[in-house]
C-alpha cells in the first residue's frame, strides 16, 4: 500500500523555494534532481517528495508507504519551507489518498 500526500502553495516564489530546498536537501541526498520547475527526490525506500514550480504555485507530492511517514514527512516539508519562506506566510493543507 502507498500513500500519497498533495498540496498546492500559492506563491509567486515557487521556483526559488523548489530549488532551495532541492539544493538543501542535495547535500545529504544524491539522488536528486532538479531545475527550475521540477524536482524529484528520493529520501529514502518508499518515501519520494516530486515538487513541480509554476509562475503563482509550488505543488508538492509526497508518495510513502504508510500514514506515519506521510505524516512525518509533511511536517519535515512544512518545517524546512517556512524557513525558507519566512516573509511571506503560506498556506499549507495536505491531501491524502491511499494508491492502489
């Protein structure tokens, strides 16, 4: 069973906060990628984070293995975001499904 975690952040610096967390979060994680627009990355077996920046949205998905790790890593997202997003507030409302 899978578990997917989504939530759409409106903000006019999607870009920025995807690439500083991409670039974060590079430095203990090799196999990450990014640009621009889109990253992709693995934190560990089961859990993968996929961010995907457009010109007023950063949309995140998290896919885990279970509603703890979805859980926790929700709030290891939203931790690290409003550090970097410290002057704007942001909203932050997770939606979760199971995958078959």
């Amino acid at each position: 069973m899978a578990i997917q975690s989504r939530t759409l952040i409106q903000t006019d610096h999607a870009s920025k906060y995807l690439q500083q967390l991409a670039k974060h979060w590079s430095h203990k994680l090799a196999d990450l990628t990014f640009d621009e627009t889109t990253a992709h990355i693995p934190f560990r077996q089961g859990v993968i984070l996929d961010m995907f920046a457009n010109k007023d949205a950063l949309e995140v998905q998290f896919i885990t293995t279970d509603e703890d790790d979805a859980l926790k890593m929700e709030g290891v997202f939203d931790r690290h975001l409003e550090r970097f997003a410290f002057r704007e507030t942001l909203h932050i409302d997770w939606h979760r499904k199971t995958l078959a």
